[in-house]
C-alpha cells in the first residue's frame, strides 16, 4: 500500500478514485500511483509486487495493468496515454531509448 501525500495542503476529496482526508490519501493501484508521481504528489511505501509483471520486454500480450506497473516501475511517464497500443509503443521508444545511451565510445 502506498501512502499518497497531496500537493495541496489539507486536501479532502478524490483524486483517481483516491479518497483524501486532510491531504493524505492510500493506494495500491499502479496506474493512479504513477498519475500521483506525474503530478507532484509524494508517494511513500510503494508496494514493489502490486502487480505482477511478465518476463521479458513489454508485448501487446501484457495487460493493461502489467504495461502500466512495467511503466511505474521503469519510471516512464505514459504521458495522456490510455490505450494498450499506446502505452506499448511509449514503453519500447522509452527501452530503445536506454539501449542506444547505454552505449559508450572510447
């Protein structure tokens, strides 16, 4: 479970199906995890094994839920994107991406 902090200070209400009560809010769903980390919220106690993730490089054979927790876990903002094809294109440029920096000339 992790432990949201709002950036409003002594926020009440819901935010992505989060309810908050004096700023503080809980959450064990990846994608509003992410959302929070995205928009300035502190995020404490994440949970590592909320969602299981494949072995392997993301495939349009993931779930929703294994892109988005791959994406959390990778630190790749997805951005708007909602859709499985969206987010998987998102997730191999942001893979492709490491894979050309992680090289180095001598």
């Amino acid at each position: 479970m992790a432990n949201i902090t709002s950036p409003v200070n002594g926020f009440n209400g819901r935010v992505v199906g989060v309810t908050f009560t004096d700023g503080d809010g809980e959450t064990e769903l990846p994608g509003a995890i992410a959302y929070f980390k995205r928009h300035s919220y502190t995020v404490e106690g994440e949970a590592s094994a909320t969602t299981h993730i494949s072995e392997g490089d993301p495939s349009d054979k993931w779930t929703k839920a294994e892109l988005k927790a791959y994406a959390t876990e990778h630190n790749i903002d997805l951005g708007d994107a909602t859709k499985n094809a969206d987010i998987l294109e998102l997730l191999t440029a942001a893979t492709e991406d490491d894979d050309t920096s992680d090289t180095t000339s001598e």
